[in-house]
C-alpha cells in the first residue's frame, strides 16, 4: 500500500470513515481527540479504555481492534484532515 501524502490521503480508503466520524464529534463537541475517533470508528470500546485508564491494559495499542501500521495510517490521516478543518493541535494531559 502507498505511503499516506497530504496530496493522497482523500483517496485512501480509510479517509471517508474518518471524515464522518470527525464530522459526528464536530457536532457535538469543538476538539476532536485521535480516542473519540478511535471509539467512533468502533476499534476501541469505551470499557476497553477504561481499562487502559485504570492501568489494567499495560499500553493502549493492546486494546485497539487493528494492526499498528493500520492505527499509524489512520492517524496520519486523521492529522491531515483536521488540518484541512484548520482545527488547532493542542496539547492535554
């Protein structure tokens, strides 16, 4: 599979999944953090997260229902998207 570009990621197949999933938290809410998307995209239950929470899943990659490079490509898309939505990174802890 190709490598995820700024001039290719509207073409990738995981793009529209990502942008309708965004576009449902912009709704509801201003900031749209990589969990919701993952929880949206149903990779990620909200118990499997509470468990990561509470330190009973050791990293949270362990609890995504996908392969790495999978969760890797999706985030880069993720990153190009709400840039072209010129939502603001921000830092949380």
């Amino acid at each position: 599979m190709r490598a995820v570009t700024v001039a290719t990621f509207r073409s990738d197949p995981l793009f529209p999944k990502i942008s309708r999933v965004v576009a449902i938290i912009l709704e509801k809410d201003k900031v749209v953090r990589p969990i919701d998307v993952l929880i949206g995209m149903q990779l990620l239950s909200r118990d499997d997260l509470e468990e990561w929470c509470c330190g009973r899943v050791p990293y949270l990659e362990k609890a995504i229902n996908c392969n790495l490079s999978r969760l890797s490509r999706l985030l880069r898309i993720l990153r190009f998207h709400v840039h072209d939505l010129k939502l603001i990174p921000s830092a949380t802890a």
